[in-house]
C-alpha cells in the first residue's frame, strides 16, 4: 500500500475548506516540501517530528538570509499542517503549538553546557561494545562537529588515529578535514580494538551495529536521544553536539572563520549563529579587554 502524501491531503483540505489561492497554496507545498526532505535526511517521518525538530529545522533555513516575511510563511505553512495532522488524528499533540514567531527573536540553536557534556558522554557503559561504539560516536561528533549523516558515513580509512585527524564528506560533496582531540582518539582506539578493525571479515564502515552492519542515522539519532533523556536533558538531538562544538569553540575565543571551515559551511553569514554567548562570558570578555572597564 503506497505512503499517504499528508502535505497533499493538507494542501486539499485548504482548498476546500478555506478557499486558499493557488499562489498560497503553492507557497505552503514549497515550505512543507522542505521540510519533508530535511526530515527525510535525518530519517524522521513527517509525523514524528518533535517540537526541537521543527525548531533545528528553522535554524537551518534561517541562516539562508531569508526575509521575515518568508520566515513568518514558514512558521505559517508547518503550523497550519500540523494542526491539520492532531485534528485529522495522525498525531496526539502539535509539535508546532509552542514555536516563537521570529519577529520576537531569532531562532537560537540548543547546545548544552561543558558539564551537561561531560554528563552525556559519560552515560554509556563502556564494558559493552556496543557501549564503546556509542561513547565513540558521542566523542568523535562532539569533538568534531559533524553531522549525523557524516559521522554513519564514515569508513575507517577516513581516520588517522595516530595523527588524531578526520576527513569527512559534507553537504555538497565538500570534503574537509578535522582535528580529532585526545578523549575522542581513546574511545575510539578502545571501540575499534574491540570491534575487530583490520579483520578481513569486518565491514569497512566505521561505526557498525552489533551484527556487523554500517549504522544508520536514525539509529544514531535514537541512541543520542536516548542517552539524554537518562540525563535529563529534553529536546536534544545529534545536531545539539554540533552545535554545542561550535559554541564552545566560540566561548573560547576561537576564530570565526576557524569555526566555519570545521563546520564546512560554505556561507560565514550561516557560522555566526553561534556568536549567541552567554551574558557572563561577554561580561567576563568586556572587563579583560574594554579600557573603560571597572577592572582595568
């Protein structure tokens, strides 16, 4: 049985019952189609996207420049579907309800602490290999930034463990080149000792599932989140390590553009999202450097 098209029953329903212009309507079909490919590359359904999703989702598109009149249809276009998804009973509650307007603020990415890390990353138990391979996958993806879909994509010729450098390919076949820090390196020495790297029999792909198998990004995207909800930590997803990369790095003074070539983003305009710092750290940057400072 074919897959229901929810964004063209939405798009009906809008014609019938609310009389929508084709131009209108043509606008809803491009933003929600949009949507259902980001989601169809982090392999969530439509329907089983969360609340932070949608907001993750927003940070991605936002940081194309795009005027508040499109940001505001956007909002429009998934708050309209998925009111239409809980009244047509597809899901229990509408992740859409909650999310700010942009005009109110831009849309800020979600990233945890240092010791909100630290936590994460100690969570699984390393006395199982598949406990080795998730601290492995927590470390490299923090200690580098990447993407779901680049760290499953990984083979294990992509690491040079003893030059603690990764090559990985990004979006638009970019390949860039990443420094690996020490903590990383030792999960992942642990984790592929024990996972039989360099066996004839073993798959090439770096990262495998307990029967031999490459792992995928929803299994990737499962664990992460499950790992932080035994934290306590609610809303986050694989893409909260990277942007928990990127903000550390820029807490800590790093270069812009440094941050942006880790990140492979093409456009510096999409790094500068994670020059939101905390108040305190600009306080603290304000009194060591401002020659008016009370401190000075």
């Amino acid at each position: 049985m074919p897959e229901r098209d929810l964004i063209r029953e939405y798009l009906s329903y809008c014609a019938a019952e609310k009389g929508l212009a084709k131009n209108t309507l043509a606008g809803y079909e491009s933003d929600l189609r949009r949507l259902a490919a980001w989601a169809e590359r982090v392999e969530v359904g439509l329907p089983d996207l969360s609340r932070q999703d949608l907001r993750e989702w927003l940070i991605d598109i936002g940081a194309e420049g795009l005027s508040e009149g499109s940001k505001l249809r956007l909002l429009s276009s998934i708050r309209g579907f998925y009111k239409f998804l809980a009244a047509e009973g597809h899901i229990k509650a509408d992740p859409s309800e909650l999310i700010e307007s942009p005009r109110r603020g831009a849309y800020l990415p979600r990233y945890l602490t240092l010791a909100e890390v630290d936590r994460l990353l100690e969570t699984p138990d390393t006395s199982t290999l598949t406990g080795l391979r998730d601290r492995a996958i927590l470390e490299l993806m923090y200690a580098c930034g990447l993407r779901v879909s680049e760290a499953t994509g990984l083979k294990l010729r992509d690491l040079d463990i003893d030059s603690g450098i990764l090559t990985t390919t990004g979006k638009g076949a970019k390949t860039r080149r990443i420094p690996v820090g020490r903590s990383a390196v030792e999960c992942l020495r642990a984790y592929l000792a024990a996972s039989g790297a360099g066996s004839v029999e073993r798959d090439d792909t770096l990262f495998l599932t307990p029967a031999g198998k490459p792992l995928s990004r929803q299994a990737v995207y499962t664990m992460i989140t499950g790992y932080a909800e035994k934290c306590g930590f609610h809303g986050v997803t694989p893409h909260t390590l990277r942007h928990s990369f990127a903000t550390h790095l820029v807490q800590n003074d790093a270069d812009i553009r440094t941050v942006q070539q880790m990140l492979g983003h093409s456009d510096i305009s999409t790094t500068q999202i994670y020059t939101h710092l905390s108040s305190s750290h600009l306080k603290r940057s304000y009194d060591r450097f401002h020659p008016r400072s009370s401190r000075r």
